[in-house]
C-alpha cells in the first residue's frame, strides 16, 4: 500500500478522524450483511436503455427500521470521536422520533435534499450536521448495494455518458486513479465505493479533448497525486496515478487527504462543478 508523505500540514485530527470514521462504515457494513441482501440486476442493459444511475431505476428497499439503528449507532460514534459536538448530537438524537427515515432514505437517493433541510428544520436540529449523518449512515447500504456491479463497470460493456456521476449510486465523484499497468483512468465514487472506466485524458465535466485544454500539474514530491485542468470548462479533477510506485491507495483517504489540491485548484480559478 502506498504511504502518501502529505507535502502540507493539515488541522490536526483531520485525517484520523475519517479514517476512524472509514472503518466504522466498513463495520456496520458487516452487520448489514445478514439483513441486507439486495437483488443483483442487469446494470450494463439498465444503463445503456435509460442512462440514469441504477439507484434511480429501482428500489434498494433499504429498510427504514435498519436504517434508523445505524443512524443512532453513528450519533454515538460521532459522540465518542468528536466529543465537542456533543450538546448538536443530543439535539438530533431527542428528535429523532420526528423524523420520517423512510422520506429521508428517499430524499437522500433521489437527490431531493430540500426535504432533507425541512425534515431538519423541522425537528429543529442543526441541518448541516443533520445533513453528513444522514449521508454517512446510508453509505454501508450503498457499498452493499454496489458490490455485485465492480467487474461490469470496469468492462469493456460500459456504456455511460456521465463521467463524473456514479452509475451505481448517482453521487458526484471529485477522484480517479490511473491504473499502473496501462495507464487506465478509473473514477471512484466516495459513497458506494464503485469504480468505472473512463477515457483517459479528456474532461470528465464536459467532454473537452483538444490537445493542450486538458493539462496537469502537481505539488513539488507529490508525484503521485495530480490535478487535471480542463480550460474549456475550468473544471478540475484530483487524479492518484499509480505508476510512478506500481502501489495502491485506499481511495477514500486519499481524496480526503487531498484537500490541499482542492484549494490549489480553487486558487486558480478552477472549479469542481458541484453546483
């Protein structure tokens, strides 16, 4: 496994605190095994006749019961690891009984997160913080309900038109890696952990491929870790190249560990396109 030597100084606990958080959704996604056993579907046909992420073809009957108890469990890991926001993490778990789990799994998939913000609103507790709990407690269910997919989505089958959108998932990925033996670009999605190939050097937010638009830079002894610009659309995309070591990387921690390249890029002008 490759050890990133971070070439800037990052606030303390920053990283150690999603690695922790890491493997405490790989835990409960242990759990989730024995409840949680989604049907695997034609993903490559599915696809190719509606080109909409396959979470938003069917139902992943996640239950709304399983969800609420791991949404509590990760009020009190968040309780015991960031203790200093504890008093917001009380305000969500006295309230919860106002929450309808079923519309927020709904709203989260869907992508309707003004229901999330009302719901919150609603039961008077802080939305943001709201916000990350819901996500991260829903994120052992997508890994499940992405396994079945990772040999599809790296075939030479894969028809999908959105680069930079999660097929299995729908989330925005803001990461890739280029693959050690050939230089393979994959893009790597943070929620369900799906990978999916995609050309090389092109921009993965609007299409772009004149020769010279698309440029990398990296930080000095960082050369593993790049940023690809695109000055078509201004787009940028942080990029773990595999081959200068032959190693891999947990691609989670990675692009967490990266922030400093967000900044870079930001500083420049470029933009993610989260909007």
């Amino acid at each position: 496994m490759f050890e990133h030597k971070i070439p800037v100084s990052l606030p303390d606990g920053y990283v150690d605190f999603f690695k922790n958080l890491e493997s405490w959704e790989n835990e409960e996604l242990i759990k989730l095994r024995n409840v949680y056993a989604p049907s695997q579907l034609d993903i490559l046909r599915m696809l190719d006749e509606t080109k909409k992420p396959l979470i938003l073809q069917v139902n992943p009957h996640i239950e709304a019961d399983t969800y609420r108890e791991v949404f509590e469990r990760l009020l009190d890991f968040l309780n015991s690891t960031r203790p200093e926001i504890g008093p917001q993490l009380a305000l969500i778990k006295n309230n919860l009984d106002k929450v309808n789990f079923e519309n927020i799994i709904s709203s989260f998939i869907t992508m309707q997160t003004t229901e999330i913000e009302k719901a919150a609103e609603t039961a008077a507790i802080p939305g943001e913080l709201f916000f990350f709990v819901v996500d991260h407690a829903l994120r052992p269910f997508l890994r499940i309900f992405a396994e079945p997919y990772r040999n599809d989505l790296v075939s030479e089958h894969l028809y999908w038109d959105f680069s930079s959108t999660c097929p299995v998932c729908g989330s925005k990925s803001h990461f890739s890696r280029l693959q050690s033996e050939d230089g393979q670009r994959f893009m790597f999605c943070d929620r369900c952990f799906s990978e999916w190939k995609v050309r090389y050097l092109f921009c993965v937010h609007c299409g772009h491929d004149r020769p010279g638009d698309i440029r990398y830079l990296n930080v000095e002894n960082d050369e593993a870790y790049k940023l690809y610009l695109c000055d078509n659309c201004k787009g940028y995309l942080k990029t773990f190249d595999e081959r200068p070591g032959g190693d891999m990387v947990d691609l989670f921690i990675a692009n967490i560990e990266t922030i400093y390249l967000d900044i870079l890029a930001q500083e420049k002008g470029y933009t993610s396109h989260d909007e």
